[in-house]
C-alpha cells in the first residue's frame, strides 16, 4: 500500500495573524501545496508544525497587540483589551496568576479556528493531518500544548497531548507558560487503514532530557510498544540551528542541529523495534522576537540504522517534503 508522507515546513509571519481569515487562507494554502507534492498517492498523511495554534490567537488581537515588539507584550495587550474575560477566568478558575488567567481567557477563541482549518484541510485533500499543536485549556483550569489528527473525511479522531515541558518556556518556572504535562501512558494511536499514527510534539520526540533533574519520559518506547507504525513529530525549535546548544553539558561541544539528531527522533526511532518511520515538521519565521529554525525531514528505520529519506533544504522558508513509501495493510 503506497503512502505519501508529507512534512509540512511552515514559515508564519505576522502577516499571516492579521485575522482569522489570514490564518485559515494561509494554513489552506500550505495544505493545497502538500496536495500537490503528494497527487497520485493511495493515502496520504500531513504533519503541521508545533505551536501554529499558540500564534493564531494574536489574529484574534486588536492590530496594536501585533505592533508590539515582542509576543509577551503582544499577548499582554491582547489580555488587556478583554479585560473582563481575564477577570471572569480568574474568578471561575480561582487563579490570582495574571499568566494563567490570561491563558484560560484568550485560548479557547483559537480551538474552533483551528479545528475548521484542518478539518477542511483533510477533507479537501482526502489526508489524515496532525494539525501542530496549540493551547488547550481544560475545563478544570488546566492548559496543555496538545495536538489534534483528523482523518481524511475531516473528522478529528485524536487529541494528543505534550508529555515533556520545555524546560524555562513550558513547565513551571518563573519564566514558563506553567503548563500541565500530559499523561505518558494516555498517547493516542490512531489506525489509518494503512498504519498505526502517534503523534509526539516536539521534545516528545526526544530520547533523553536537556535539563538534568527536570521529569522526562522516553515516548517513543511507549508507542513502539503500543503497537505504533509511524511518529508524526510536529516541531518549534527557537534555537539558533546552527549555533552551539544552549543545554550541553560542560565540556560538550554541539551545534542545535547536531543535538537533535543525537538526543532528537532520529536517536529515539533507532532505539525502538516496530515504529518504521518519523515525520518531523518545523516552524520556521519570525514573529515578532521569536526566531523559529529547523530542517524538516522523513525518517526510516532499516537495515540496522536510521536513514533519512528526504529532508528540506532550508531551516527558515515553507517548505513540503515527501516520502512515497510502502506499509503493509
């Protein structure tokens, strides 16, 4: 059974959260360029990068919160403009965290973009599509980085969510989202028809921690041994690729680049004994101060190794890249 694997290399401006309807006609129009590099195709399968969720709420904002120079203060000035909202999620989730309330107020406005967007994006290309990832507020007053896989009749079948917190940007820390992990054991596996899909956000992926003392969990043992046939790898690196890793330990010498590929799902998908293949997708661009990097590309377990069947040729531009490959039914 021929399966056209596609990793959709996203690079998002500002101009692309001008409004919702810049975001969902941006979004569509990557889709429709994964449909065309994957015409003829049996089935297909799209991976959207982490974290377009978290920047689609700013086309929710008034124009001055994207004039801000940086996404803190541009979420601020968001948070600012609604001001009620944020005190009715204060008192409703009985947070005195302004950083929380601000999450809990302003992150539901995003969902039923984003769930219309990729819906419409895997019914138009007839794909299964892991949609990114963004931020999911639960109705005990929990957020999570979460991500969602529709089939190709459009209909959301999975929600995933994000296991291991970027240390000092998701977790608890004073400069962190304070986001709630999700549960290592809860990883959805999604049956395709043509194979078993998990998704693994980002350091999901990963086969050991940045940080020393932080909680991980390896998932890739965990889907490999659920019975997993492919890893969907939706990826925000806001490191410098090319620059040395912020994280090594005294002594080491890494590029960002370098790291991923030691510690990152090429490391993991050589470990494990069933999952066959990894489709990492990244962001890439720069919205306001954030600075998004990262080369896309399709992995394969075989022959002892871990090849890299197709990867893209820029760290910073949209990009899509395939793989045709066969799997069993």
């Amino acid at each position: 059974m021929t399966v056209a694997l596609a990793a959709v290399q996203v690079r998002l401006d500002v101009a692309d959260l001008d409004d919702p309807d810049a975001f969902r006609a941006s979004m569509l129009a990557h889709g429709e360029r994964a449909a065309d590099a994957t015409a003829g195709a049996e089935h297909r399968l799209f991976v959207f990068p982490e974290n377009l969720g978290h920047f689609s709420l700013l086309a929710f904002a008034p124009a001055s919160a994207r004039s801000r120079a940086t996404v803190d203060a541009a979420v601020g000035r968001f948070a600012a403009s609604r001001p009620l909202s944020l005190l009715r999620a204060m008192i409703e989730y009985r947070t005195v965290s302004p950083k929380r309330g601000t999450l809990l107020a302003l992150a539901p406005r995003a969902e039923p973009l984003l769930h219309a967007t990729f819906s419409q994006i895997a019914r138009r290309c007839a794909a299964t599509v892991v949609a990114g990832s963004y931020l999911r507020a639960r109705a005990d007053g929990q957020v999570l980085n979460s991500s969602c896989t529709y089939d190709p009749r459009g209909r959301r079948v999975a929600i995933t969510d994000k296991v291991n917190l970027v240390p000092a940007q998701e977790d608890s820390s004073p400069a962190g989202l304070g986001l709630t992990r999700g549960d290592p054991d809860a990883v959805p596996l999604v049956d395709t028809g043509w194979g078993r899909v998990a998704t693994l956000i980002c350091y999901d992926g990963f086969c050991e921690p940045h940080t020393r003392g932080e909680r991980f969990a390896w998932m890739g043992q965990r889907v490999d041994a659920a019975g997993g046939d492919v890893i969907a790898n939706p990826s925000a690196n806001p490191w410098p690729w090319d620059s040395g890793w912020v994280h090594a330990e005294p002594g080491e010498h890494l590029l960002r680049r370098d790291q991923w590929r030691t510690e990152g799902l090429p490391a993991t998908l050589a470990a494990l004994q069933r999952v066959r293949y990894g489709v990492t997708a990244h962001l890439a661009g720069r919205i306001l101060d954030q600075t998004f990097e990262g080369r896309s590309e399709i992995l394969e377990r075989r022959d002892g190794g871990v090849h890299v069947l197709v990867q893209a040729a820029t760290i910073d531009e949209s990009e899509v890249v395939v793989a045709k490959v066969a799997l069993p039914v």
